[in-house]
C-alpha cells in the first residue's frame, strides 16, 4: 500500500491539563498507532501537548452550513435561553 492510498487522519490535541482538544491539522498513515505516532512528531514537537486524538476523517459526520437556519432555528424561539428581558443593577459593570 503507497501512502497515497493511506486513510487521511484528523489530529486533535490537548495542549494542557482541564483544556479542550483542539484541531492541529490532518495527515496520513497506514492505521491509528501510525497516526498518533506521526501526529507526536509533526504537531508536539516542542511538548506543547499531553494528549492526542485521531479518527480517521471518513468517519467524521458534520452539520451542513446550509441547514444551519432548520438546524438552529428551534433555540431562538425559547426566549428563557436569551437573557435579553433581565434589568441589570446598576452597580453591576460589565456582564
């Protein structure tokens, strides 16, 4: 197998302890020990990270832009979820 016909691989990692993993880019490799491997050396060179997430971008099923109106739409008819009819005390400065 070249590795032009190997899967391309979505890397996430975590830079810190409490924080989210975070997208770093893409890469390909043969299978997931491959991609973690290949994901250490290209984006935890200066040990900026403590944890790594790959999955295989097939496998990645996302929202498409252009249902965003149907998709979302149902949150802005519950007005409880918008703050907007509260008064703010005076004293209180930014919020």
């Amino acid at each position: 197998m070249s590795n032009k016909e190997w899967p391309l691989w979505e890397v996430f990692i975590r830079s810190k302890q409490g924080l989210s993993h975070k997208h770093a880019g893409s890469l390909r490799a043969a299978d997931a020990e491959m991609a973690i491997n290949n994901a250490r050396d290209v984006y935890t060179r200066r040990s900026e990270g403590i944890s790594i997430w790959v999955i295989e971008s097939n496998k990645i099923v996302a929202s498409d832009p252009d249902d965003a109106d149907a998709l979302f739409e149902p949150s802005n008819s519950k007005v409880y979820r918008h703050p907007t009819f509260y008064t703010v005390p005076d004293g209180v400065g930014h919020m």
